[in-house]
C-alpha cells in the first residue's frame, strides 16, 4: 500500500518553495504540471495541488521520531510553526500553515 496525503493549493511555485522549506531535502517529484509529490517514507507521501476552491482546507499530519530535531530544522530554513501543544500522553504536535492556510501537523513523542 502507498498512501498519498494531498494538500489543495492555488499557486504550485509558492506551494513547493513552502513545502521544501518545512520538509527539507527529500525525494520528490511532478507527476504533471499541476501536481509536487514528497516523499516521507518508503510508502508515505505528502503532494500539493493545484485546485484554488478547496486550498486552505486541507489537513495533513506527520509523525517523526524526532520532534525537535524537525522543528530546529525547518526554523534554519525559515519556517517556524503557529503554535504547539503537548498531549497527556506526552506526544507533543506542532501547527504549521502553509500560504493558502492548510494545516500541517508534525507531531512525537
């Protein structure tokens, strides 16, 4: 199984410039001129799309193995989350927004 997240954005240059500053140096590619996939993990994807009536509603949210290392990170390469907050199970979440407005979720423990 190969899972696909997709976020709905209305300007795919902006929306790549975002994503790579947040997620760094992984492997991505264009599937088309409408459309950037990341991928995360061996089967994981994160991809942007140009589709301007649903950008600002997506969700997408990602677990690392290293919360702080991630958000150290993507601050070096400018991109520091709105807010974040801890869970009674100690699991810690950070909130990014990406220009259109999705959310994007990057949490561990």
């Amino acid at each position: 199984m190969e899972v696909f997240a997709g976020v709905p954005v209305t300007d795919l240059a902006r929306a790549i410039d975002w994503f790579e500053q947040l997620l760094g140096d992984v492997e991505s590619f264009d599937p088309n001129d409408v459309e950037r996939v990341w991928t995360l993990a061996e089967h994981g994807h994160v991809y942007a799309v140009v589709a301007p009536a649903d950008a600002g509603h997506g969700h997408v949210t990602l677990f690392v193995d290293d919360l702080t290392g991630f958000l150290t990170s993507a601050e070096s390469r400018g991109v520091v989350p709105e807010s974040q907050e801890t869970y009674d199970n100690g699991v810690r979440k950070a909130i990014f927004r990406d220009p259109d407005g999705n959310e994007v979720g990057v949490g561990g423990r």
